[in-house]
C-alpha cells in the first residue's frame, strides 16, 4: 500500500492522531523469519513490494463493459458495509 492510499483508509476510517509507519529491509524480514513464520512466508513475497505496481484495468472494462472502482469510493464501501480498520 502506497502512503498515498494509506492516507485514504485512515482518512476514511476516521482514525486520527499521529499515524507511525516503519519499514522492514528485506534482509530484517528474512532474519525475523528465521523465528517468525508469517514474516518468512512475507520475505519469499518482499519482490513484490520493491517497485510500484501498474494496474490497467482498459481490457476488462473492454471486454465486460464495466469501469473500475476508484480505490477511495471503494474503501468507504467496505468501511461502509462493517469494515474496520486496526492500528
């Protein structure tokens, strides 16, 4: 999740105060690993989060008719619906 779409979430879960985001190299995810399976399971995956991801949603919208969900409106959706968010 990119800082931008984390400002979306918190904004429209309605969190406030001070908001504290730390970052694991992919060498701490790894050492973590060795005593914490979830994280070793998040190291194998750390790749994916190395550059931004590019989403084009142009040949489903094509080939359905349909329009992608702008990510705001779909947070408030989820929220909406019973969503929670954690800190």
């Amino acid at each position: 999740m990119s800082e931008q779409e984390l400002h979306v979430v918190v904004g429209a879960a309605g969190v406030t105060g001070r908001l504290v985001v730390r970052h694991l190299t992919g060498r701490q995810l790894r050492a973590l690993g060795a005593v914490v399976p979830l994280a070793r399971d998040g190291a194998a995956l750390i790749y994916q989060f190395e550059q931004p991801f590019v989403v084009d949603g142009a040949a489903t919208a094509d080939a359905f008719g349909i329009t992608p969900t702008p990510y705001a409106d779909g947070v408030r959706a989820v929220l909406a619906a019973g969503g929670t968010v954690s800190r």
